[in-house]
C-alpha cells in the first residue's frame, strides 16, 4: 500500500502537532498555513528591538508538551529552556475608590512557586483560609488526574471504555463537579472577594466567566498553585519553532501564504436523512487543487463549516453556531516601554471588584452572547505579561531593548467582529488601550506609564478575524460551558464526511496550548482505531500508521 496523501489546513500548533505525528506515520503530509508564519494565535511580533508573543503565554500542563516531544522520539528539553516563575504572577486588586496601589497592603498579592507560602498569604486576606484553599487544591488535583487519565485522551467513540473502578469510585464527586458551576465551587471554598478572584480567574483561559463553565475546570487550580508556572526562554514562540522544525524532520512540507478556499469533497449518498460525503482534496484561493486522502482542518470551527464545506455537508451549519456562544475575545496591547518597570512581574493580573459586572459586559447574559448587548469594560480586569521580566537585555535572547520593557496587555472583550474594522472603531479601541494603560500604572504604582510608550500596536476582534477567520472575532474559541465541553464539544471527525477531521480550540478536547496538542493526538488515535482513554505509547515508531485498526480512515484500504 502506498503512503497517505494528507492536508493539514491551518499551522497553529493543533496543525503542526498533527503534521508531524502524521507524517512520523507514514503519510505523505502537507500543511498549508494562509499567513506568513505559523503558529496561528500563538504568533511572534518583533518591532524596534521589541519582541512580542502575541497569542498564549501561560506554559501550563507541562506533561501534556512532554508527552508530545516523547512521541517523535525527542526530549522537550534539548528544545526549550523552561524555567519555573517565582512569583508566578502578581495579582492588583481594585481598592473601594478605584485607586489600588503597591503601597497599599491587602491590595496587592504576589502567587508564588510554593504552595505553603501561598497558603499563608491567603490567611492574611482571611484567616483560615489557607486550610480551606488547601484542600481544594488537593480536590483540583485529583480533578486533574482524573481528566488526564479518563477524558482528555478519549475519542469518545467507545464511551464505555471510560467507566473502570476509579470513574466509578468518583462518580459521586464527577456528578457535582459538572452538575455545579466554578464559581459556586469557589465561594463553598473561601469569602474574601479577592481570593474568589484568584481561584476563578481561570475561567477566562476558557473564553468564559466563573459563573459559565463547569466546576470541574476547578482542576487549573493546581496548575498554577500546586504545579507552578513555567516560562521557555526566549518566548512562547520558542515552542511553535520547534514544533515546526520537528515537523520538517518527520517530512513535513510546509507552505505558508497559501489559503485553502474550500474542501473538495464526493457525494457518497445519504444517511440518517443527511447528504454524506468524503474528501477528495483542498481548492486554494488561487485555484489550484492538492488531492488528498485525508484532510485534517486546523482552521476555526466555524469557517470551516460554514465558508470551507458544501453547505449539504456540513454538520455544523450557521444554524447550530446561533444559537452558541463564541466566547471572549480580546482587545491586545503590545507596548514596548521606556525605562525598567520593577512594579510588575512577568505576569500580572488586575481584578475590579465588581467583575461580575465586566463579565456581563463581555459576555452578555445569554448562552450566545449575542453581540448587541456586549460592550467594552471599562475599567477592565487586566492581564499584562512583561517577558523582559525573564528575557532581559543580557540574556540570550532579550524581549527588548536596554533601558526598556516590552509589555503584552491583554483586556477581555466581546466577541464582536465589528470592534476594530474601521478606522472609526479602530479609534475607539485606541481610546480604551490609553484608558487601559493609565488604569495599569495607576493601579501598579507606576508613574506616567501611557507616556512611557516608545511604540505599541492595538488589536482587536477584528484582528482574529482577519488574520484567523476567527467566528466573531473571539480570541480563544467556543467557550466552556457544560453544553460545549468534552463530549458535548463538537468531535475531532466529521459524521458527514469521510476522512474530514478538526483539530484545534475549536474539536474536541478544547482551548489552549495543551489541548489542542491532545486534539492532535485524537485525530491520529481515530485513524489508528485507538478507543481507549490513555495517551500513546511513546515514542511512536516511523510508520505505524501500517498498523492501523482501521486502514479505511487512512485511505490505504
């Protein structure tokens, strides 16, 4: 049998990951990528001596990545300098007039690499709570285990094959945890609003809010607290590089600035009163045609479904996206800095004290969130990463020039398309970074830090559309609520055709870094016929895609 012919749309890391595990199996894989560079929303920016990671910047779940490189026959080691962020990040609380500042005690906590300092320091903000938040940190680690051992890793084709004596014993437990929202997990936990904050904030790794998303993500608790908070040398960019050289090595071609206009698909017939399909290859923007066995979309969800299939075809048609919710979005700042900026760490939360009402901002109060009804916050929890806090100007690779800082702000925003797609609403969002800026040196203590910027770029929702045909300009993707979480997300394998598979934020396990590295991995566990719920042996030998249960997936039968 000859080699599978395989496109990868899209070279965020979801693609990368799956390119390469593919072609280690044997296939002859492709990936096309519409921008100059890949990574997706995990980009690199670099202006005036400033260099900017422009998408995620948490390295959390580090044996999610390890497990990756293990997989190709590598140590993530001999790839990325990790270091461990002591503090792991600093926290600003807003005071009652509006005004928080270093100086003030109570209002400022720093989240450091030991959990029993961090425990203490939440005694100070409210006695005993440091036992209480304890136990939680062992209940969310014992969440987490339980995700990495029985869901996480799973197709969900074979759904029995996840109930074993452990899931049984928890059942009790898993039933509250999904039955139960983050936030109410938090406040049976501790009082004091500011350490609800630190324990719920997580939510908005999701593209949601505390009061949305499942009290089983309780889990992320003890990646920051108990597991700590890592940093490779040189920006988050240093893992998408390596990623890519990993993939050129397993024979990879890579094509950037190469748009895919739709999937090129076969009527097979119909099941289940549905018009059903398989792949024939990819049509790019300027008409030529790669044919190929399999095509695995790392493009949004939504564009996917609805600009990439025939309507007939798609399982997900505009009709099911209506009534969801995309999420958050982002307004990013990228501000390179004049003078040394102590006051903050390399990361920086800044919470108000009424954010349930900066989430209804974001989110709207319905599952869909729809537009009309979000707006801007103002003021806004912040979130500001300074990477010349690690990557300074004598390091190897600094993040920006001597006597200077670079600083990524990141607000959450509505999901709005519209916010930034033209220069009167660009304006606006000029504004808000201004307003955005002085609130951050306000609440840090910092003097004059709007006129301390020497360059800065402003993104918006419209960025993530543009650049990434982001559904709704959201900045992470379908957020997690129940309705949109593990098996209730939309799977990595289209039902409708064959040998059409998603990886990414937008399939099956869902956001962020981590995940969509698992995504990768389902997909090459559904090609291979692998139902169980455990990752895959490591390393994987050259070829096993020979050995698959189910070569008809393949396209070698």
């Amino acid at each position: 049998m000859g080699s599978s012919k395989i496109v990868v749309v899209g070279g965020g890391v979801g693609g990368l990951a799956t390119a390469a595990l593919l072609a280690r199996g044997g296939a002859d894989v492709t990936l096309l990528e519409r921008n100059e560079q890949v990574g997706g929303r995990a980009g690199s920016w670099e202006v005036d001596g400033f260099r900017f990671d422009t998408g995620p910047s948490w390295y959390l779940m580090p044996e999610v990545f390890e497990h990756f490189f293990a997989l190709l026959g590598e140590n993530i080691h001999d790839h990325l300098d990790l270091v461990t962020l002591d503090p792991a990040y600093r926290v600003f609380f807003e005071t009652p007039d509006g005004a928080a500042c270093r100086e003030e005690p109570g209002h400022v906590l720093d989240v450091g690499d030991d959990l029993a300092t961090n425990l203490d320091r939440f005694d100070t903000l409210e006695p005993g709570a440091g036992a209480r938040v304890s136990e939680y940190v062992k209940r969310s680690g014992d969440a987490y285990r339980m995700a990495l051992e029985h869901f996480l890793y799973t197709t969900f084709e074979r759904p029995d094959r996840l109930v074993d004596g452990d899931v049984l014993r928890r059942l009790p437990r898993l039933a509250t945890l999904l039955s139960s929202t983050l936030e109410r997990e938090v406040a049976r936990t501790v009082d004091d609003h500011r350490l609800r904050q630190v324990l719920g904030y997580h939510a908005v790794f999701l593209g949601s809010a505390p009061g949305r998303v499942p009290a089983l993500y309780s889990l992320m608790s003890h990646l920051d607290l108990a597991d700590g908070v890592r940093y490779p040398r040189g920006g988050m960019y240093t893992l998408v590089e390596a990623m890519e050289r990993l993939a050129i090595a397993e024979g990879v071609t890579i094509r950037t600035s190469t748009e895919v206009a739709a999937i090129e698909t076969e009527r097979t017939g119909r099941r289940r009163g549905h018009a059903t399909g398989r792949v024939t290859g990819v049509r790019l923007t300027d008409g030529e045609t790669i044919a190929a066995d399999v095509v695995v979309s790392g493009s949004d969800r939504h564009h996917t479904e609805t600009a990439l299939l025939p309507p007939e075809l798609a399982t997900y048609p505009e009709s099911y996206w209506e009534r969801r919710g995309p999420g958050i979005s982002a307004l990013l700042v990228l501000a390179g800095v004049r003078g040394e900026l102590p006051e903050l760490a390399h990361h920086s939360l800044f919470f108000t004290r009424d954010w349930d009402t900066n989430f209804r901002d974001i989110l709207g109060t319905d599952t869909a969130s729809s537009a009309e009804r979000l707006r801007a916050p103002d003021p806004a929890s912040i979130y500001v990463s300074r990477t010349s806090a690690t990557d300074t100007a004598d390091s190897p690779a600094p993040a920006a020039p001597p006597g200077h800082e670079n600083l990524f702000v990141l607000v959450p925003f509505p999901a709005d398309e519209s916010m930034g797609a033209d220069a009167a609403s660009q304006a606006e969002l000029e504004a808000l970074a201004d307003r955005y800026l002085a609130q951050i040196g306000t609440w840090a203590g910092v003097e004059d830090l709007p006129g301390r910027v020497t360059t800065r770029t402003v993104l918006g929702p419209a960025h993530f559309d543009e650049a990434h045909h982001a559904w709704r300009g959201t900045a992470l993707g379908m957020e997690h609520t129940l309705a949109q979480s593990a098996m209730f997300r939309p799977p990595g394998a289209s039902d409708r055709v064959s040998g059409l598979y998603h990886v990414g934020a937008g399939a099956a396990p869902g956001v962020g870094l981590p995940m969509c590295i698992i995504s990768a991995e389902l997909v090459v566990k559904r090609l291979l016929g692998e139902t169980s719920a455990r990752p895959l042996p490591t390393p994987l030998r050259r070829g096993f895609l020979d050995a698959s249960r189910r070569p008809e997936r393949t396209g070698r039968a």
